[in-house]
C-alpha cells in the first residue's frame, strides 16, 4: 500500500451443472455476481465459493502472520484465524477486522495488540506479467481508521527490495473517506504515482460491491473503478526502470490504523468487514 505496501451470470445448462459439480454445491447460488472480461482469457481466480466459516483455499492464498506494523506503525496483529478470514457461504471472502483478545497474548511492535485483521497473498502460488488485468469486486468497510486494499507485488522484492521490485496498489481506501479510493505505483529509485477516484454524489463504497481492476500492457497501466478507466501510467511518462510488466504476485489485506489513515475513534464499528467476492486474473 502507500509508502511501504502495497460478478458473472448464473452459467446455462450443463456448464452450469459441471462447474458446480467442480467447486462444490455448499453455498447458494450468487444473484450479483459480475460477468467475466470480454476478449480475455482467465488464468486464475477465486469465486470464495465453500461452506460458511471455510478458510480461504491454501492453494490459492497464503497467510501472512504478524503484527510489526510493515513500516506503516499499523496497530493490526495479521492472523490466521476463521474469525479474520472465512468465506461466508454465500460466494464471498469476508476479512474481518476486530478487538484483539487480551487472552491471546499477541504483541505488536507497540507492545499488547489492540487489533487483529488479515492478510492474504498469492506469493508462490500465482504470479502474471503483463500483458494482462488483475480485479476484484469487493465491498469496503467504512469507518476512521480503517484500510483495505487489494494490491500486487512483483515477485523479485524479496531479492532486489522495495520498492524497486515494484508495487502496484490497485485499490486501497481510508475508512474515513467513504467515497473516494486510491491507486499507487511504487518502483525503483522511490518513484511513486498517486491518483484517486471518487463515486459521485454522496454515495459510499461501503454501500454497496465494485469491481476495481488494473489493466497491464508492457508500457502501460490502466486502473478502473466499475469498467470504467479514471488513470493511466505510461512507460514513456516516466524517467524510471520499467518493472511493471513483470511478474507481480496479488495481495488482499484489511489494515487498521497506520501512518496513512490514522487510528480508529470512538466512531468506529468493529468488526470491519472486507467483503470479497471474487478475484480474478486475465491475460
């Protein structure tokens, strides 16, 4: 995220039957979801469909277990736990956001944790260079403190650094900020590319599920709200190593508090939900 981080159409007739026969019949059918890209081909994705409580699939997401505030100073303890991150049975991820237990014991950089949320990434499991789209219809959590994103990280940080191995923030959204979201680019040498995109009259993201999307040519990055392109990056515009067309890993999370947003006020409702319905990967 900034500074350190970064449906479709019920099926027809037997595709309908085999595709449900495939991932299983424990959650009912979705009325909202969206249809998949048109002139693309799917790679990869996740429809969260499973049974209410079931931990997202390990073969598609891994876990990142801590609480040392990734440069950010967050006050979140990041867990594994189904009460951080569980599929609701209705064909969505929900990462939630909550009170820590004192019982657990957990410390954070600043002793006991107030928080614990989740975060989830794809690193070693699914990585795309571009060409190609990353997107996610999901469902933000409002309230002053609070962070989701949905985001990517090249696949060479953990070698070179950041952020030189390249981070590209799809979407990513203060609490407090019901109706605006942001985008970012982070890449080598400290560049960065900042844009926001904000929904029209008073309406919130918290309302109701978007789809957020990044779009990546080998020169180029498009990022849309609902199919509809509000940034574009160009290679040529910058005076920087090009990373962005390389493989780039994905990235889910629901921070709390931090630099950027701040900490929650008594305004605040927890839990916070990050609801995902589906993410899905093109080329």
């Amino acid at each position: 995220m900034l500074m350190t981080r970064r449906r479709y159409g019920a099926l027809l007739g037997a595709l309908g039957l085999a595709w449900a026969l495939l991932v299983g019949a424990h959650a009912p059918a979705r009325a909202e979801q969206a249809p998949r890209a048109a002139g693309r081909t799917l790679v990869w994705s996740d429809e969260f469909n499973g049974a209410t409580g079931a931990a997202p699939d390990p073969k598609r997401w891994r876990h990142v277990l801590d609480g040392q505030g990734h440069g950010n100073n967050e006050l979140e303890y990041y867990t594994a736990d189904p009460a951080n991150a569980a599929l609701d049975g209705a064909g969505h991820l929900q990462i939630t956001a909550r009170p820590a237990d004192p019982a657990a014991g957990l410390t954070c950089w600043y002793g006991p944790c107030q928080y614990t949320s989740a975060r989830l990434d794809t690193d070693g499991l699914f990585s795309a260079a571009a060409p190609g789209r990353f997107e996610a219809r999901m469902k933000l959590p409002c309230g002053t403190g609070l962070w989701p994103a949905f985001w990517a990280l090249g696949t060479r940080t953990d070698q070179i650094g950041w952020p030189d191995g390249g981070e590209i923030d799809v979407m990513e959204n203060l609490g407090n900020e019901t109706g605006t979201v942001h985008s970012a680019l982070h890449g080598p040498g400290g560049f960065q590319d900042v844009s926001a995109y904000s929904l029209p009259g008073s309406r919130q993201f918290c309302d109701d599920y978007h789809v957020f999307a990044v779009d990546r040519q080998v020169d180029r990055l498009s990022f849309s709200v609902d199919g509809k392109v509000r940034h574009t990056v160009l290679q040529s515009q910058a005076g920087w190593r090009w990373v962005f067309d390389e493989p780039f890993f994905l990235v889910l999370n629901l921070a709390v508090g931090g630099d950027w947003p701040g900490p929650p006020d008594d305004t605040t409702v927890f839990p916070a939900v990050l609801s995902v319905d589906y993410v899905r990967a093109y080329r």
